[in-house]
C-alpha cells in the first residue's frame, strides 16, 4: 500500500504579535530580534512605510504552515495594525488570491482604501492592482463586502481622513510616470513617491526616483 502525501496550508494563531528591535528592514521583510530571536517577516509596502526609521516595533503576525510535497514551510507575515492583517486573511479565503496577491493588495492600497473599495463595490480602484483581474476584483467584492462593512474598516476614512494627504505636483506626476515606464504600478509608484516627496520637502524629480527605487525594488 502506497500512501500520498497532499500538500496542505494550515493557518495557526499561536503568535498574536511581535515586539522587539527591527534589526533589517527591506520593502518586503522586516526582521524582529525579540529576547534574542530574529524574527523574519514578510511585510506589505503599508507597514514597511509604518515602521520604517524606528528601533522598536510592534508587528501583529499571521502565520503559515505549508504541509507536504518535497518541502515544509513556516512563514510569518507582519501587519503595523490589527487590520491590516485582518484584512489579509479575508483576502486569502477568496477563491484565486494566495497570499502574493494578497500582500500586493496591501501594499498598493491602505486598509482604510481597500475597505472602501469594497464596500463601495469600486472594481475599477481593486483591478488598478497588478495582478487583479476584473473577474477577481468582483470576487473579491461579492465576498468580502458583508463581512469589511461588520468590522467597520471603512469608518477610519470617514472619522479621520483615511490614507494621507496626497501631494499633487509637476514632480510627483513625472517620477510617478518615470517608474511606470520602469514596470511597476502605479498606485504603489504614487504611494511611495508621495512618502518620499513627504520626507523630503522640496527634491527634485531624479531623487524622488532614485529613493523611490530603493523602497519598491
């Protein structure tokens, strides 16, 4: 008798959060040493914008066994807030998004914009995401709607202005264009052209691309 073994994920919730000193930090991975143990993290540009320039950090994790195959894995994924990573796991249960697509979503929209997109049924704003299909975003939608507009997400835009202030000028719109034509999207272009262009009042367009690169590359 042969037996097969089926890969399988299993989501666990041992871990609630993580505290520590951020010892690496890249637009993808923060690591966490907490009482000796680093931490690594897989990480949304959201929450890398978040902690980026503070020694301690407090990181609420989702974790991921991966079961069967050649291979086991055990990952861990960090969220600045309570939910952004609640949001992650509704985006992980809809048919067709793994966790890649889930993070990318994350990090091209804040969980208030997201949770608006979707109460709001906005396709067009949730399809602006590389990778996300119309059919997808609808699923999405169709899903999650109910279930966003009970945990309230969509309130932080009403009661405190949501996502920052966005900067509008002719030097946003060309490094915004410059990293586009450089292949990456462009709502999270213009999201980390706007934190650049925030910390540093005043660059011009070739600095604002330059730093620019070094957060999403």
């Amino acid at each position: 008798m042969r037996f097969i073994k089926v890969s399988s994920c299993i989501r666990l919730k041992m871990i609630e959060y993580i505290k520590g000193e951020l010892a690496e930090l890249t637009p993808a991975l923060a690591v966490v040493e907490a009482a000796g143990v680093g931490y690594a993290l897989n990480i949304s540009l959201n929450t890398y914008s978040s902690i980026q320039g503070k020694k301690e950090v407090r990181l609420y994790v989702h974790e991921a066994l991966v079961t069967g195959g050649r291979d086991d894995s055990f990952t861990l994924y960090g969220f600045a807030t309570k939910k952004e990573r609640e949001l992650y796991r509704l985006l992980i249960t809809v048919s067709g998004v793994g966790a890649n697509t889930a993070r990318m979503i994350l990090s091209s929209l804040s969980a208030a914009e997201l949770g608006n997109a979707i109460a709001s049924g906005n396709d067009r704003l949730l399809k602006s995401v590389k990778g996300i299909g119309l059919k997808t975003a609808q699923r999405i939608i169709v899903d999650l709607k109910d279930k966003v507009l009970s945990l309230g997400i969509t309130q932080e835009v009403e009661a405190g202005g949501g996502a920052a202030a966005t900067v509008d000028s002719p030097v946003k719109e060309e490094a915004v264009s410059a990293l586009v034509m450089l292949g990456f999207s462009p709502a999270p272009s213009a999201k980390v052209v706007d934190q650049v262009m925030k910390d540093n009042p005043g660059i011009e367009v070739q600095q604002v691309v330059k730093l620019a690169l070094k957060m999403i590359k």
